[in-house]
C-alpha cells in the first residue's frame, strides 16, 4: 500500500513541481536508493523483474528507490526532471498469476529510463501495458500478491494520473494538486479510456449503458479496496495540503504530509493502522509498513532535487538530497541492502526504526529535533545550489547529509529503551518479534 501526489509548480514556494510518494512494502522488505547512469547498452532487451522485454539501447540516467530483490522501482526520477509514483489497486479483473508480465515497479523503471516528458512516459506504459501485460506478482515472502496500479506521472510542466484494471487503462491530465492511493480515482472525468474498456464492462454489467460511463464503478474491486483504507489516505493528502497556513507548498509540506498519522497527538505504532499516511505494521490488518520515500522538486530550468529518505517510517527517518551526475550513491560508497541485516544504509538505520518500536516517544522526539535542525539546513543549501553547476558541491551535501544521519544511528544506538508493558500492545510486540525471526532465517 503507498501514497503518492503531486503539487502544480504554480502553487509551490519555489515555482517548482513537487511529486511525493510513501512506499508502503512488507517490513522486512529493504528498500536500495539507486542511482543508475545513462548509458548504451549492448542488447536491445532487458530482463525486468521476471520477463525480458524489447528496450532501446540508449538510456537516461534515473535516481530509484526500489524493493532490493526488484528489478523495477516504487518511484524515481530521470534526469530530465521527469517523476512518477505507482501504486496497487484492486480490481473486478482477473491475472493468471503466472508471472508473464511485467510489474507496476518494472513499468515505471522502464518509462523513466526512456522518457523526457510526462506524455512519453505515460504512453511508453500504455505500449508496455499492451504489449506484455501485467500479470507479474508484486510482493516479496507475500507470493500471492498480485494487483493492477495506477500511476502519478509528472515533469516541470505537466502531470498525468493513470489507471489501470488489467488490460485497461484511463488516464487523465492534472493541473492542480492530486494524489492517489490504494483505490482507483477516475470515475467520469477521465481524458482518455482504453478503447474496449467500456464495450467489457457492458458485456460483464459492471455498468448500465445510456450514462456516463465511470471507469471507477465499473473496475474497483470492493473489499481489498476497502481494507486498504486508500480513500481515507488520499483524502487526508488533499486536506493537509489544502489546510496549510502558508499560500504556497513546499518541500517541508510535503516532508509533513508523507509523515503524518490520523492521531495527531501521543501517537505510539501500535496504534496505527492502514489509515495511516506514515504506515506503522503491526499484523494481518496492517501488514504493510512504509519502507521508504520520496519528494522530487522538478525544476523547469535547472537540475531537479530528489529527497529520499532510505529507511522505514518517515516520521522517524530523514529525508537527505541526492543529484545527478554525482556519486554519492554508488555501490562502492553506499552499500546495496541485501535480505539481512547488513552495512547498507536502510538496514543500519532499520536498527533505530525497530528499537524506536519499543520507545517511540523518547527516540521519535530525538528524530524530530535531528530532522528540523538538518533539514531545514540543507534546503536552504539545495536552493543556493539548485542554478550551480558544481557537482562537487552537490556531491559534498548529499554525502554530508548521508553522514550525519550515520552518526544519528551510532548515537541511537547507544540510548537504552524505556520499554513498559502494554496489554494494548502485546499482541503489536509479538508481530514484530516474528517478523525479526524471520529476517534473521532470510538472513542465513
């Protein structure tokens, strides 16, 4: 389960596009931060999560956040400042489950890879959709998971949501804010419609013909829809944006709203639940945790600014700038996250998050003061650096913040845990026990 939404350059502090994303995975899933240079590949076909597929030779260069055993991305950015989110949602139609096609995560790696506007990506996924489906399972120890997604799709200058339910597809321009969750959006405002969706749903009477045809009803499965709790999340999106003080969004506005909770006050994990934008796991209703995030500043005259975090739990985590052309991402500086507890960044800062579960109050307090203290600080530096084009500079900032929040881990680590016993919680303790036996055999 994730979020994702996109805010206009219009109505933004800076004049810039904001696209925003929580990927919510299973917990024990570790999510690589990637940085893959553009490049002439020798074969015109790549292997993709689980198919190889036809792909042109030259590449763009794209900064990812993706599941560590995934070949495709929960979301990213390519250098031509264009970004896109996906997200599960659940539908009337049925997949195989044969793993024949392609992943929501493989279609968005490869539209980035190949796109420089937000209409070519969009119709690059609309070809790939067409041309190998996607029949492909989108979990990690969850081997049934299998869904149709949805996209948001922007660049500096324009947006688009895209809506799939097997085979078909609706998608709509945006220029306001929007975001999308775990449900499908376009009822009849969609801009274009896969051109035999309607004539399927007629023949199924998913829909009466002689009104308008809403590409929502007809294709929205009800029950997962309804336990993913996606409409509740989206609306949260678009009241936090549209509640906010200042006229113009920006970039901590958004940090804001990937790390919000509906209990604003004395919130503790155990009593989230998957009405939550900032997902706290905690067992069969909540079996997703948000394992990692996004917000890509998207400028229309200079290099955009990708803000990831690496680790789980925003709330808890921190958001750090990574650019292109720079090399603070490669394998050999920063550690690729495997299945185990090992030196990559998400897993070393996986520690923090899973002692946090024990005393939330006391190490989120530590966070938070270390997140407005820093933050703040290399926004303002992002800025003066957004028109340069010293790389080494951008280079400097990225592995500085990447540092700083490396020496929060060590301070952390040190601190001991007030943990006090909850008969609320018992059951919360248990799940995640289980979940740090499980990673331990995944492990060995």
């Amino acid at each position: 389960m994730c979020d994702t939404f996109f805010s206009p350059s219009y109505r933004n502090l800076h004049g810039n596009a904001i696209l925003a994303k929580n990927s919510d995975r299973e917990p024990n899933e570790a999510q690589q931060i990637v940085r893959f240079p553009a490049q002439q590949r020798s074969q015109k076909r790549v292997k993709a999560t689980f198919i190889a597929v036809d792909c042109p030779e030259q590449v763009h260069e794209v900064i990812l956040s993706k599941p560590f055993q995934m070949w495709g991305a929960e979301m990213g950015v390519n250098e031509h400042g264009v970004a896109i989110g996906n997200e599960a949602v659940f539908t009337k139609m049925h997949l195989a489950r044969k793993n024949t096609g392609l992943t929501g995560m493989d279609l968005l790696r490869l539209a980035l890879e190949q796109s420089k506007t937000a209409q070519l990506a969009l119709e690059i996924i609309l070809e790939l959709l067409g041309k190998y489906g996607q029949d492909a399972c989108g979990g990690y120890q969850d081997k049934g998971m299998f869904y149709s997604n949805s996209f948001l799709i922007a660049d500096p200058h324009s947006a688009y949501v895209l809506e799939t339910a097997g085979p078909f597809w609706a998608y709509k321009h945006i220029d306001s804010f929007y975001a999308i969750s775990n449900v499908l959006t376009l009822g009849t405002d969609f801009d274009q419609i896969h051109p035999d969706a309607q004539a399927f749903a007629y023949q199924k009477s998913w829909m009466k013909e002689g009104v308008p045809f809403d590409f929502q009803r007809a294709f929205s499965e009800s029950i997962m829809t309804f336990l993913g709790k996606g409409l509740s999340r989206k609306h949260q999106c678009e009241l936090q944006a549209s509640a906010l003080d200042s006229p113009k969004f920006s970039i901590q506005d958004a940090f804001g709203i990937l790390r919000s909770h509906r209990i604003k006050d004395n919130f503790e994990p155990c009593q989230g639940d998957m009405g939550n934008i900032c997902l706290h796991a905690q067992g069969l209703l909540t079996p997703s945790q948000t394992t990692g995030s996004m917000v890509a500043e998207l400028r229309a005259n200079a290099q955009s600014s990708v803000w990831l975090t690496g680790s789980s739990a925003p709330c808890l985590s921190v958001f750090k700038p990574f650019y292109f052309g720079t090399n603070t991402l490669n394998a050999d500086v920063f550690p690729q996250a495997s299945k185990r507890m090992d030196h990559s960044y998400w897993w070393q800062w996986e520690k923090i998050h899973r002692k946090a579960l024990s005393d939330y109050r006391s190490l989120h307090a530590k966070i938070q003061l270390f997140q407005q203290e820093n933050e703040n600080t290399w926004l303002e530096e992002d800025q003066i650096l957004s028109l340069s084009m010293d790389m080494k500079k951008k280079e400097e900032l990225s592995q500085n913040a990447v540092d700083a929040c490396l020496w929060l881990v060590k301070a952390l680590e040190q601190q001991k845990v007030n943990s006090k016993f909850n008969i609320r919680s018992f059951a919360y303790f248990l799940y995640w026990k289980w979940q740090n036996r499980v990673m331990k055999h995944e492990g060995n």
